[in-house]
C-alpha cells in the first residue's frame, strides 16, 4: 500500500479543520437563534446594563420583550449567556440530568463559593456533593428542626427585649430600627445556638465575635458597586484561576471573612467533641456527630467546619434580609399588618407554639412570607454549565423558530453559561397572571389567588423557586421557614413597624456583589432598611 503524499495530508487535514469548524458554527447558530438584545457595548457586551441596574430588573424587561429565553453578549469577549426563565427548561435543568449533576457551577462560581464556604455542601459537585448532602440531611429534618427550636424563642425573647429597650429611651414611645441589621443579627444568633449551642450575643450586645462575622460578611458580600466591583466580576469570568490568587480588596474580604468564621467553627467543634461524651446535645451540630457515630460514611473535621461556614453565611444572610423585607413591606401594607396580629392573637392569644405555626393556623403570617420569597428572592440568580451538549425542552417555541412546528427544543452547547433569575420566575405574567409583579400577600388567601398556571413549576416550596429544587434545593428551607414564622410571630405580636418616611418611596434592591441583595434607600444611597417601631396598645 502507497505512502499518502503531502497533498493529500493536508487535503485530510483541511476536512479534519474544516469539520471542526462547522461543528462549531453549528453550535454558535443554535445560541445565535435565540432572541435577545443586541449588544449595548462592544467591550461590556450587555453586563454593565445587567449590573448598573436595580437586581433583575433588566432580566425581566428582556424577558418581557423577547420571551422566556434570552441571549446577551458578555463582556470581555466572553461569549454569550443564555437567561432561561422558561418553567420547563428551568424543571429539566434543575432535575439534573439521569444522574441528578449534569450541570455544574462554573469555575468562577465555585472559587468564590470555596472562598466564602470554603468546601461545603454548596461547593460540592457530583458524588462528593451526593454524600455531603445525604449525611446533612439528618440535621435539617421536621424533627431535628422541632429539637433546635427553643433558639427561636429565645431569639425572638432577645429581639422584644432590645425594641423595647430602644422605645422606652424615646418620650414619644416610637424607635427607629435598621431592620436590616437587626434581623440580620438575630439570625445569627438563631444559627448559633440552633447550629452549635454557641452564643454569639449579636442582639443584645452586639459582641466582638459577631461583629467580627457580620461586619467581614458586609464587606465580603455587601462592596460598594460601581466600576471596580464590574471589573472584579467580569475579570472572574474571564481568568477564573488567574483571578483566584489576585492581591485584590473583594478576594481578600471573602477570605478574611472565611477566616474570621473558621476560627469560632473550630473553637465550636472542639467544644461539641467534648461535651457529646458528657450528654446529648440540641444542635444541628450535636446531631451531625452523632450519625457520624453510627459508622459508615462520615464528613471530616474540615468538611465539618466548611459547612458551618456555609450556614452562617449562606443561612444568616438570606434570612436575615428576608425577615427585614417582611418587616418593610407589612410597613407600607398597615392594614394587612392589623389583620396578620389580630389573627395571632384570635388563634393562639399571640403566643402560638410551635406546632401552630407549623400546622398554618397563621395563615396571614404564611402568606406574607410566601410573597417576600416570591418577589424577593436573597440569591437574585443562579448559574449552571455543563461540560457536554446538553437539549433542553421548551415549553413554547422560541419566536425565530415558530415556521418549524413542534420545535421546542433548545440545544445548549458545551461550557455556556446558563442563568436562571429566580425573581423572574416567580413573577412571571404568564404564569403567576398579570398582577405577578406586585407585592400582594392577599393572592395566598383568595379562593383563586394563586392560578392553575403555575402547576407548571416545580412543587418545591408553593411552587415558587426560590429555594431552588431537585437534588440541589435548599437544605435549610424548613429550619428557615420555622425560623421566620416564630421570630415574626413573637414581635409582631408586640410592635407595629411602620415606614420612616414616605411609604411611597420604595428602597431599591441591589446586588453588588451578584451573590445576595441588599435593600437600599435610593434618597440616601445607603444599605439598610429603616424602620420606626411602636409597641401595641392592649
């Protein structure tokens, strides 16, 4: 058999190249056939407009303009994102693929997730996510949380005690409260004793220990936006491993607020070691000890204490914020609010137990929580990738291709980024009616409230998606449901929020760091949620 000459090497070499090629084509023509803004920059592609903007705001007009699936130009020549707010495509995603973690964070996704959590049950991918999260389960189950619940009590004992504390200081028997800060203290201190028997004495006295994690989660979470937060973001996308190791002001925050966490974890840890010999502990700490006791597979000390990090600060800071925009949002509802306390009092004399509060009797209190979830989801998006070509189904046709009927499929290619906005979901028109965007507690009381459309979604929590779903959802939902519904139901029993100001002005939701928002007062240009506060008259 002949040799190939030079001239046929690279006639095979070219239809090699030239394969390549069309099969990559291919691929950039199926992203280029979904709708979406042309690009506002060549440079910044669409990410300044997305990031310069109130959180979400610039998703859901795209969504509105172009429909459930969108494409936009990232910046730095990063290739392009696709926003998927369509229910079915969203559902498919988040099952995961036949082995539940076909799609994973992107690289920059989890080096800021290791840097912040450290090596936890978010960081995780594939079996090492798998076994983290079955070994956790145990610890956030109805009956661990029934067993950890006196830290809300005690919690909510602390909150009356430091309101009314603030009131009688005042000759006009009202306070003024940052919201923000106070409940986000207060979850703090729920996660430490609920977490780890350990008292962080956020509300009462503001201890050095616990400012030193609130304040390093601020800084790490909470950085100014503005140019230099762009950049960091975008240049994390672009050189995730590069930008791992940068001198930067945001990585140092994130690392510095890591360290402040791990050394009260390991103080903790110790603790809880020692004092399991002695007695049964009420923790979710003392109860992950104790299945490790039981043999099999175990979480190690670091994996242990990366998860405590985890729940400081992915658990506090989301309930926190989420506690506050109930108190903001029953400020500027004053009637809502009446009918919320007169049932507390009408069903359990405004001191409902625990099994009240979980059964629904406080159905008011329910369903204002459900719509501060609903319209103001704490994690504004979440980003998933997957490393082969994956098909997505749709649940209409995307508009370039209505001419070919049936084709509601979507084809994904490998290694592009796909950004599910939650509070786009849940306010979807088309699913949600077209009162979606607005905050009404009401929808959750009314016969026809909520509408057969949104049988659609995922169950989840009230089908609404903040808590995510599938083998990804969030652990600590009913830890976090449980929490809210106590702390809530014992000062609402006693204090009447209202607004500062003018309850017209509505505070502006941020997210600078594209991690957690922050309520903002667009008059001020400052975070918080400010708040005046006035006992109830018997």
């Amino acid at each position: 058999m002949s040799s190939l000459t030079w001239g046929q090497y690279l006639y095979i070499g070219g239809v090699f190249v030239a394969a390549i090629v069309l099969h990559r084509l291919r691929k950039r023509a199926s992203l280029l056939r979904i709708p979406g803004p042309r690009s506002a920059n060549w440079l910044l592609g669409n990410e300044w407009e997305i990031y310069n903007n109130v959180a979400g705001r610039v998703w859901n007009r795209w969504i509105d303009l172009y429909g459930p699936v969108v494409l936009y130009k990232n910046a730095f020549f990063n290739g392009y994102t696709v926003l998927l707010a369509d229910p079915i495509a969203v559902k498919s995603l988040l099952s995961d693929g036949p082995d539940g973690y076909t799609w994973h964070k992107p690289p920059f996704n989890r080096q800021t997730n290791e840097r912040l959590l450290g090596r936890g049950v978010i960081w995780a991918e594939g079996d090492d996510h798998r076994v983290q999260r079955r070994l956790l389960s145990p610890a956030f189950s109805p009956t661990s949380t029934r067993l950890v619940s006196d830290a809300f009590w005690e919690t909510a004992d602390n909150l009356k005690s430091v309101l009314q504390r603030q009131i009688d200081l005042d000759p006009a028997r009202t306070a003024r409260v940052n919201a923000a800060d106070l409940m986000s203290r207060a979850a703090l201190d729920v996660i430490g004793l609920a977490g780890f028997e350990h008292k962080f004495h956020a509300v009462l006295s503001a201890s050095r220990e616990a400012v030193s994690i609130t304040d390093g989660l601020h800084q790490a979470l909470g950085a100014p936006p503005g140019w230099r937060m762009f950049l960091t973001l975008n240049l994390a996308k672009s050189f995730p491993f590069i930008f791992n190791h940068a001198p930067l002001k945001a990585i140092q925050n994130q690392r510095a607020s890591k360290a402040s966490i791990d050394i009260v974890a390991y103080k903790v840890l110790a603790d809880a070691k020692k004092s399991l010999l002695e007695k049964d502990g009420k923790s979710i700490l003392s109860i992950l000890l104790q299945e490790s006791q039981k043999g099999g597979e175990k979480l190690s000390e670091k994996e242990i204490v990366d998860n405590f990090s985890t729940m400081i600060t992915a658990g506090h800071e989301t309930t926190g914020i989420t506690l506050s925009l109930i108190l903001y949002e029953l400020s500027r509802n004053q009637p809502f609010q009446d009918l919320l306390r007169k049932e507390l009092f009408a069903v359990g004399g405004g001191q409902l137990s625990f099994d009240d509060l979980q059964s629904g009797k406080a159905t008011h209190l329910d369903a204002v929580i459900k719509e501060v979830l609903r319209v103001y989801p704490a994690n504004i998006r979440i980003i998933r990738r997957a490393e082969t070509d994956q098909v997505l189904p749709l649940s209409q046709p995307l508009p370039s291709a209505k001419e070919r009927a049936g084709d509601t499929q979507l084809l994904i290619p490998a290694n592009t980024d796909v950004v599910i906005p939650l509070a786009a979901i849940n306010t979807l028109k088309s699913i949600w009616g077209p009162d979606a965007h607005l905050f009404k507690p009401e929808r959750w009381l009314e016969k026809d409230g909520i509408p057969e459309t949104v049988k659609v979604l995922p169950q989840g929590y009230e089908r609404i998606f903040t808590f995510v779903s599938g083998p990804r959802a969030c652990l600590g939902m009913r830890f976090a449901l449980a929490e809210m519904r106590v702390l809530l139901s014992q000062i609402l029993s006693s204090y009447i929020f209202t607004p500062i100001d003018d309850a017209n002005i509505p505070l502006d939701i941020v997210s600078p760091a594209q991690i957690m928002i922050r309520a903002q007062d667009p008059t001020r240009g400052i975070y918080g949620v400010p708040l005046r506060v006035r006992e109830v008259k018997n």
